[in-house]
C-alpha cells in the first residue's frame, strides 16, 4: 500500500471516529438536557394545575384552563383518601397505585417509561387534594430524532469528503516524491546524469527536498565530469612521456646503438621522467588538499622580501624570452601566512606571466598592503586569454593555448606545463582566506589578482578547510 492511501485510510478512519465520539457525546448531552426539561416540565405542570382548582359553596370547581392533557402531561386529580374525582389516566399506564408525596417515579413500559409526580396541597375549605401528572417518555423526543436523523444522512457524506479532500492533498503533496523516484531510476538505468525533477517554487518540506536532490545530482555530475575529464587528461599527459621513454629504451637496446646514442637516450628518458615526476607531485599536492590533508604552517613572513628571492630565481626563463621583469613591492609586508605555499603561489603566477607574455615584454609584480590585508598583481602583455575561458583556466590540465610548451611553470617538481598551476594558485588562496581573481584581453595580457589577510587568527599547525 502506498504512503498515501495509509495516510488517507488512517485520516479518514481518525476523522470518522472523531465524528462518531462527538456526536455519542453530544447526543448524551442532549438526551440528559432534554430528560431534565422534561422532568422539570411534569413538576411545573402538575403544581400550576392548583391555580386552576376551586371550592365554593361546598362544590370543588376546575377552571376551563385545565386539561386531562396539558403539555403533553395527562392530569388527573384525587382526594384527600385517593379517590380518582377528576382527569383521566393513559389506557396503558398500570403502576405507581400509591400517591407518592413530591417525588418522581419511574414506571417501565413497552415504548419507553412513565414518569409520574405526585403534589398534595390543601384547598381552603376542601382539604388536602392529590394531583398527579404522567408523562410518558420514550428516550427521544421530535427535535432529537430530527437531529439523529440529519446526523445520519450528512456523516457518510461528510467522510466522503474528509476522505477525497485529504486524499488531493496528500497526492498534492507527495508528488514530488514520485517525481523523483521516477528520476532516481532513470538515472539509474540509463546513467543520464542530466536528468532533474525541476519542480516550481515552494515552501513546503517535500519541494525543499527536491530542490536539495537537484542541487546534489548537480554536484555529482560535476564531480562525474571533473573525474572523466580528469582521468582523460591523465592519460593524455602520462602518454606522451612513457611512448618517449618506450621509444627510447627500444632505440638505446638496438645492437647497432653506439655510447653516444645510448647516453642520449637515457638523457631523454631522464627528462620525460622528470616531467611525470611533476606531474605526480602536482597530482598529489591537489589531492591532500582535496581532502584537507596538506596543513598550512603559518609564521610570520616578509612577503616582499620574499617576492624579491622568486623574482630571482625566474630571471633565467624571463632572460631566455628575453622578457624584462619590474618587481615594486611596499615595504615591511609581515603576513601571517605559509612560507612554502607563498613561494609555491608567486613562483606559479610569475611563471605563468613569463611562458604566456609577450617575447621582448615584460612582467610586473606589485604588492601593497594595508592594516588588514595584502594585495597582489602579476601584470603581463602577452597572448592574453579570451573572455569565455577566463573561468576555466582554474580547472585542473586546463591550458589556453595546450599547443605551446609552456604553460604553467616547469620547474623540477612543479606543476609546470601540465595546467595544474593555476588550480593550485586557487587553493592557496583559499586557505588563506583569501580571493583571487583574472582579468585579461586578447593581444593585450592578463593580470591574475589575489588578497588575504596580513593576520588570521590560527592553532599551532592549522589545516585547511578549503572545498
């Protein structure tokens, strides 16, 4: 049985047995108040009956006003001995033979019960005189069987629709739940990743789970395509360098292969292998940092003296591009910050300016500083990146122009010339608290910016917590 129909049987039941409690509970409390206007009734009947009753010279008189059967009540009147002088009795009635002072009997019957009240009062000149009142009583009077009758007809109708009403709402509500159970298989027996339940705007919990199904299955499918294009890139980068080094083992263990060539061949070798070990290193620096195993040792560092050492060490591969570096660096930029994920930051941007500028430009870096922060521009005139890839270059392999060699910086046991440069740039800032962001023109060059701030509160050894 599906959620809705138990929800919908369990309603209705609840519902009608709610009904079925308050109309027992008011039919109780409409039969006592009724019994007891009825009892008061007989009381009050039978005492106003001896305004009515008169004795005059010697002869005992009743008014026109009286009634063998007033409201209902038959009246019927006795002596001082109990003799019957007036009124009649219900043919039926048999019982209550003895005149009960100011006190209500109860005599059963066939259709009900008899109530019978008994009042003596003396009539001046007369005597003591009995008047009696029966009043028969069948459990239920006109206006309560009218009532049980109207009761009868409505409560079927009224579950009906307790029943039908409560079954729209409840389908209402779970059918984003058949939406996206529906989704779930196909996603599952056609691996269509792309398929969305896309319901309209709601408040409730039911469409607030559906929009957090459609925000999960986008993260999957990204965490599906970042892992395809991620193994595709892989393989693409680790195939060149071992079909080199196969080549070349084939060529060095040729009979004919003199020292020489022997000697060039293990050369060759020796720097594909350097280029997988770099490639393995940025592999496996994104990974810890993925799974927030890389720390970050901060210490108090000079930042600009620290920009002035990787500005030197670039200056052989900028002289080779014949590219002109201009470092202006405020002074005494303390920050509070990873020495080695610093240098990591500065020398993959500035490398990345001088493989991607212009041969014969320049390069420049500009760091300030304020109380709070620090700011950093790597401004190159080089190729440029177009507008619709500027968000891209921060995905892993990515390259702007893959045809040429450069790339990202190449130096041993970097992430040079493999695209993972700049994603790494993106985590270091990020663990720093930082943002860092790129702005380029085609022809024109590109400047990468980047802030965090100069001083974070941290523990001793601090982890990283960027996703």
């Amino acid at each position: 049985m599906t959620i809705r129909k138990k929800i919908t049987l369990w309603y209705t039941a609840f519902m009608a047995l709610f009904v079925v409690l308050a109309l027992c509970f008011l039919f109780v409390m409409a039969s006592g108040r009724i019994l007891s206007d009825t009892r008061t009734r007989l009381k009050e009947t039978v005492l106003s009956s001896f305004g009515e009753i008169e004795y005059e010279d010697g002869v005992l008189t009743f008014d026109d006003d009286i009634n063998y059967l007033a409201a209902g009540v038959y009246l019927s009147v006795y002596n001082g001995s109990g003799a019957l002088i007036y009124g009649r009795i219900p043919a039926s009635f048999s019982g209550a033979s003895v005149l009960t002072m100011d006190r209500i009997q109860q005599v059963p019957f066939s259709g009900g019960v008899w109530y019978v009240y008994d009042f003596c009062q003396e009539v001046p000149g007369y005597g003591n005189l009995w008047v009696r009142g029966i009043l028969p009583w069948s459990g239920m009077d006109d206006s309560l069987f009218t009532l049980l009758l109207f009761s009868l007809i409505l409560f079927p109708f009224f579950v009906l629709c307790t029943a039908l009403g409560g079954y729209s709402i409840i389908r209402r509500a779970l059918k984003p739940l058949s939406s996206m159970s529906k989704t779930a298989q196909q996603i599952s027996s056609g691996n269509d990743l792309t398929r969305r339940i896309q319901l309209p705007s709601g408040a409730d919990e039911v469409h607030g789970l559906a929009l957090a199904f459609d925000q999960m299955m986008d993260r999957l499918q990204a965490s599906f395509e970042q892992e395809k294009q991620f193994t595709s890139d892989v393989s693409h980068e680790l195939r060149t360098p071992v079909a080199v080094i196969l080549s070349q083992c084939e060529y060095a263990s040729q009979p004919d292969a003199t020292q020489d060539d022997r000697r060039e061949a293990l050369a060759s070798i020796r720097t594909q292998a350097n280029r997988m070990s770099g490639l393995l290193s940025g592999l496996l620096t994104l990974a810890r940092a993925d799974q927030n195993r890389l720390p970050l040792r901060r210490e108090r560092i000079l930042l600009n003296d620290l920009a002035a050492i990787v500005c030197e060490e670039q200056q052989d591969l900028a002289d080779s591009r014949k590219i002109s570096l201009h470092l202006k660096a405020d002074p005494d930029l303390w920050a509070d910050a990873d020495e080695s994920m610093m240098i990591r930051l500065l020398i993959n941007l500035i490398s990345n300016a001088i493989r991607y500028g212009r041969e014969g430009g320049n390069v420049w870096i500009r760091l300030t500083g304020t109380e709070t922060e620090i700011q950093g521009h790597i401004k190159d005139d080089g190729i440029g990146i177009p507008k619709d890839q500027l968000e891209l270059i921060w995905n892993r392999f990515y390259q702007v122009d893959p045809a040429r060699t450069g790339g990202m910086n190449a130096g041993p046991g970097k992430e040079g010339g493999y695209g993972l440069g700049l994603p790494l740039v993106k985590w270091i800032v990020t663990a720093h608290r930082g943002t860092v962001s790129v702005s380029s023109q085609p022809g024109k060059g590109s400047v990468f910016s980047f802030r965090f701030p100069r001083f974070c509160p941290r523990p001793s050894e601090e982890r990283s917590t960027a996703s």
